[in-house]
C-alpha cells in the first residue's frame, strides 16, 4: 500500500498568492450582444461572423428533428459493470507481505491490462483501495496483487490480511493505467518497499522486448522485499546487459540517497520509480542534478532530459485545515466540511455532477461563485480580479473555522 | 524524439499536468528568418485559448449525460488537461501583444464564435437542449482528432529542429501535442456513448473541419498583416505553406486531407493514430512539466 500513500510527488509549499494578471483572457469579458467588427479596422460588418451567427441561430432550434436527433430507436448507452473477483490464493510472500491470486468466479478470462495498470477492490467493509497488478499481463484468467499491511493506517491492509480468505468474494472496477509503461530503449526501473509490485510486470515486458533495463529495488530488510527471486530468474533468462553486472541491484537496509538509486541511470534514457513519497523526491533531485542546469533563455538544451515516469495521485494531504461550513445558495443546504476533507469533496457528495480534474488548485475546473463569507484562497490558478469578482477552487481553498461560504447554485 | 515500440495503451488515467513556461525573450519569429512558417503555426494561440475553454463548457454540460463511470473520470481528466492548454496558449497571446502584434481583432471573433455562435442557447426545450450538447460533443470529437493528428505531427517533426525553432516553443507545442495524443479517444468515446449514429459524427467533422482550416487561413492572412515587423511584405499562399511543409516546418497538406477523410471511415477510432508510448515519454521529460513539477 506504501506506494499508493496520498503523498505529493515533490514537497510542495501552499501558493497562496493569486495567479499574475493577463494583459486579455479568460478574466475578459467579450462583448456577446454586438458582432465583432472587421478584423482590419474597416467599417463594415465582418461577413464570415455574420454568416456564422444566422447559421448559428437557425441550426441549434433545428436540432432534435429527425435526423438532427439520437434515434430514439437506439437503446440508452450504460456504464460497464464492474468485475466481480474471487480470491484463489491468500499467501505470505514476504514479511507482512501477501500475495492475492483474483479470478472471475465462472473461470472466464478477465479484461486485458498492461503494465503499471491498478485495480480498485472494494473491500467486504465497503472500503476502496487500489493495488498495482503485478501478475502477468498474459495470463487473461488472473490478476495479482501483493499488499503490505499497514498498522495503524486507514484499515484496508489489515482487513486483506486478517479477515480475506479463500474464496471471498469482491468488485472491482476494470483495470486502468496511470503508470504506463513506454518502452524506450533503455530503462531504469526504480522501487521502494512494495512499489516494486508495478514494476515487476514492466521489468518483464523490458525483458520480453529485448531492452537494455535494470532494476533497483530498495527495502528496509531483504526479509521484507517481496519478489526478489522471482526477479533474479527474470534477469537470469535474457541477454546479460552490455555493461556487465547484474539487471537487479537489492539494497536492503538504510536509506538510499537519490545519486545511489541512480547510479545505473543512462542520461537521455527513462527513468520508471514507484516508492514512499521522500524517495521519489530524491530521485527528481537526482535526475535534475544528471540531466544538469534547465537551458537557461533561448539556448537549445545540450540533450533530451532523461524521461521521469512516476504515478500521479491526485490531492496532496490538507495541511492545516479547519472544520467550515458550505451554503448552497443564500438560504439553501448546509454542508459541513470537517478539517481534514476538502470544499470539493464535500460538494461532490451533494451533487455529484460538480466538475473537477486536477485536485491541486492549477487547473480551474471546479471554480465556484461565492455569495457570501470570507474565503482563504490555497490555489495558484485564479488572478487577483478572480478573486475579487468571488470564483473559488473548492479543491484546495477553504475557509477560517466556523466560517460559512454561501455558494451559487447553477440551476440544472 | 525517443524511439519507443508503438503500442496502444488501454484505459490509461487521465489527469492534468501543472506546466511553467518561460516566455522572456521569445523572438517574435520563433522560427528563425521563417515568418511564414511561425505565424501558421502562430494560429494555434489565437484560436486555442477560446476554443479550449469552450472544449471545458461543452463537456461540463455534457457530464450529467454520462453513463459510465470510467469514462466519466476520463471526460474529467480531459477537462482539466484542456484548461491548462487554454492558458498556456494564452500567455504567448500575451506575449505577442507585448511585442506589437495585436492579436485582438482576431481572437474578439473567436470568441465571438465560441461564446455566442457555439456556445449554450437559452429557450430551448429540455429535449434540444441536449441534443445541442450532443452535436457540440460531435464538433468537438471532430477537432480532437485534428488536435491528434497535429499532435503527433509535432512530436515527430524534426524539420523544426533543423530550422533552429525556439526551444520553449517546441516544448509547448510538443508537450500540447502530447497530452492530446494521450487523450485523443476521450471526445470520440464520449460521443459514441452519447449518441453512435454515423451521421452525427459526420456532421462533426464535415462542418467542423472545413470551418477550422478556413479560419486557419483567415488567422495566417491576419498575423502575416499584423506583424509590425513585416509591413505587408509576405504574402500568404498555398504555394509558399507547400514549401514550408516540404521542408518539415508544417503537416504535410495533402497527408492533412487523407487525415481528415480518415475520419470518416465507418471503422474509425482514434487510437489508430499516434503512439501513446512516444507522448507519454515525451511527455515524462517535457521541460515545462518537469519545472512546475519540481517548483513546488
């Protein structure tokens, strides 16, 4: 589970300060009652633009005539289900490391996934977790997971290896890949702990393809890292790599600097890591510290910068957050938003319809309009007129405790 | 750009990438003594920004409508993707300004045909108003795949390289290029499972794609004639794009065409162009994505 944990990828210090100001963009307001003029300043109306809009006014009434409709003879697309699963193998394969075998209860084959896919299983509790598949991607009858249990964490770890057995069943959604695995020429496969689980696929595939890789794998005690045999045999059955040594180096115990886990990185090569939070830090110090200074001004850079792959995980940990109150509308519902969630979660739960995408406040898409109450704004996206003008990035922003931000509500 | 095995990569996550790019000391011909080539492809700012931000209305009203759950994360991911290209995009509109190119006449129309022409109508019953969505959802799958199709392009095109183009603006056009390689099924997804009838797709891309190159000859007339560098001296033609292409600095115009008329093929899917792996390893070493990355 380590390497799932809800870490930012890098230490990241909260931007508070709006976004600089653009000289005319999506802060501008557009005159939309009179057609813009011509675009060389001559006094006439621009012809392509008045074209557009009377074509524009007739063709969106005319839309649900036949032909301009969904025939209503085609059935309602549905979402796809999800998977059912059976476990056919519960076992210890490393120290409170176990390796679940899951099947298809009727034995059919299960959809196809590459290396670096996730599954997420719900848990007889009702809790969600998601684990990297580390089986075989040519085995369509099976997937394979390997979890480490975490004491005193959420409880997902525990209730896999204390209360799943043989035979227990759970959904699943189908397999999706946050972590792909490109195949360049030559790789280096970078693993803390039981962050090796995508990576052994990867490792296999690179083997399949005949590519110059070598793995790392970094753990506390070489009692304590899953897979190292099944790894060696791996590495034993190809071609030896060209500069001597091994394809798997194990370092068990201590803390790996970034330079350490790099050492075998080829500068302009690919560079796949999955591991505790810290780890990956390190290794993007490293790796700007090989691929040397960013082209400073308009200098070209000297070669392609080495290729960085890890697994994104959407919102980093709220960092002193207090409990505050949502409004949906002057008089409307009131949604208490606890310290230790976001404004956006909370909104998602009540209408689950409310967009989103970047959970980190760069991206602008679950900008709300505020009423009422004073805001504390944590993104780096919206500009000082934004803020003035009331949008908001439920995402990360929040507000003092015992505020409560009324917000607008769009009728649907 | 790193040689990678082509292979289709099923199901990927979707999710937006944080980007910081440095725009002090652009040349106003990021192509070197190339005015043509740069202002063709210059086009891209003026019509992004507005275009990609309506890309984000169109599909926030069409999220309601989506039945499946996965896909529904994927229309996500792509909305945000989308809005960080708009801005991207809009700060080299700034930047161009900043030069003495006003690109104001220009993009006010773009806005004007993507917030009023295209954008949502008021009075219409329940039942128009989704399909309005829904034939919006079309224009857009329509344009996505020429965005997949330039996205590629940018990423295998060394003649840029060759021209000496500007190394930042081959990242931004690079790193756009790939994300819309990496995302290159989402609108085409979503429209089938809104609606699959073939005449609606077709619909997309036949008014669709000829309204976008004419307004990318228009934006190329208008740049060329903007530039205060230029005072009129160069002349857009058919002729001169032919030769720009010929030596790598655009599409080719005639693969362009067969791109756009693949479209239509009753089979069509979006992953049989361009490689997943090569965006998603370029975009693994992009510069602008490694910054923010690193910046906070």
């Amino acid at each position: 589970m380590t390497p799932r944990a809800k870490k930012p990828a890098a230490p990241r210090t909260r931007a508070t300060d709006p976004a600089p100001a653009l000289a005319f963009g999506r802060d501008a307001r557009h005159d939309l009652e009179n057609p813009p003029p011509d675009l060389y300043g001559r006094p006439q109306a621009d012809r392509l633009m008045a074209f557009l809009t009377r074509f524009g006014d007739a063709y969106s009434p005319a839309m649900g005539a036949p032909l301009l409709r969904r025939s209503p003879r085609r059935p309602e697309s549905r979402g796809r289900a999800p998977l059912t699963l059976v476990v056919t193998a519960h076992r210890p394969v490393a120290e409170e490391v176990v390796e679940l075998h899951l099947a298809d209860p009727a034995g059919a084959p299960l959809p196809a996934w590459q290396p670096g896919a996730h599954l997420r299983l719900t848990l007889p509790s009702g809790r969600q977790r998601h684990y990297s598949l580390c089986g075989d991607p040519a085995d369509r009858f099976g997937y394979r997971i390997a979890v480490r249990r975490i004491t005193g964490g959420g409880g997902g770890s525990v209730e896999i290896h204390d209360e799943l057995h043989l035979g227990a069943r759970l959904t699943a959604r189908r397999p999706r890949n946050g972590f792909a695995f490109c195949g360049e020429a030559q790789v280096l496969l970078v693993a803390g702990g039981i962050g090796i689980t995508p990576l052994l696929p990867m490792a296999r595939e690179a083997q399949r393809r005949g590519l110059d890789w070598h793995l790392v794998h970094a753990g506390r005690s070489r009692a304590s890292m899953p897979f190292t045999e099944e790894l060696t045999a791996l590495a034993a059955t190809g071609v030896p790599p060209a500069g001597g040594g091994g394809r798997v180096t194990l370092l068990a115990g201590g803390v790996p600097t970034g330079a350490e886990l790099l050492a075998r990185a080829v500068a302009g090569g690919a560079v796949y890591c999955c591991g505790p939070a810290p780890m990956l830090a390190a290794v993007q110090e490293a790796l700007d510290a090989l691929d040397g200074p960013p082209a400073s001004g308009r200098q070209a850079p000297r070669r392609r910068p080495t290729a960085l792959h890890f697994e994104r995980f959407g919102a980093a940990p709220i960092a002193d957050g207090r409990p505050f109150t949502l409004q949906l509308g002057p008089g409307g519902r009131t949604l208490p938003v606890p310290a230790d969630r976001s404004a956006l979660d909370v909104l998602r739960e009540a209408d689950p319809d409310q967009p989103y995408s970047c959970h980190q406040g760069f991206c602008g898409t679950c900008k709300v309009q505020l009423l009422a109450g004073t805001p504390e704004h944590r993104d780096r996206r919206l500009t000082a007129e934004e803020r003035a003008a009331g949008a908001l990035l439920p995402c990360v922003s929040r507000a003092a405790e015992g505020e409560t931000l009324v917000l607008e509500v769009e009728p649907r | 750009m790193p040689r990678t095995v082509p292979e289709v990569h099923t199901d990927l996550v979707l999710e937006p990438r944080d980007v910081h790019f440095d725009w002090t000391g652009l040349p106003l011909h990021w192509i070197p003594d190339e005015p043509f080539a740069t202002h063709t492809i210059n086009v891209l700012h003026l019509l992004l920004p507005e275009g990609e931000r309506w890309f984000v209305e169109v599909f926030k009203e069409a999220l309601p409508l989506v039945r499946d759950e996965q896909l529904r994360e994927e229309v996500l991911g792509f909305v945000g993707q989308e809005a960080i290209h708009a801005e991207a995009h809009q700060q080299v509109l700034d930047h161009l300004l900043a030069q003495g190119l006003d690109p104001r006449p220009y993009v006010r129309q773009i806005a004007w045909l993507f917030q009023r022409v295209l954008g949502p109508k008021p009075r219409l019953t329940a039942r128009r108003r989704r399909e309005n969505v829904i034939e919006r959802v079309a224009f857009v799958a329509a344009i996505e795949h020429f965005t997949a199709f330039l996205g590629n392009w940018a990423l295998n095109s060394p003649g840029l390289d060759r021209a000496g183009a500007d190394p930042t603006m081959l990242d931004l056009l690079r790193w756009h290029g790939a994300e819309e390689v990496e995302h290159r099924s989402v609108a085409f997804d979503l429209l089938v499972h809104l609606d699959p009838g073939y005449l609606r797709r077709v619909r997309g891309m036949l008014l669709g794609g000829p309204l976008l190159v004419h307004l990318w000859v228009r934006g190329v007339r208008f740049l060329l004639a903007a530039d205060p560098s230029l005072d009129g001296r160069v002349q857009p033609s058919w002729k001169a794009a032919w030769h720009v292409a010929r030596r790598g600095m655009l599409p080719d115009p005639v693969q362009s065409l067969r791109s756009g008329i693949r479209y239509l093929k009753p089979g069509y899917h979006p992953t049989q162009e361009g490689s997943s792996a090569q965006a998603l390893s370029y975009l693994a070493g992009s510069p602008a994505a490694r910054a923010a990355a690193g910046a906070h």
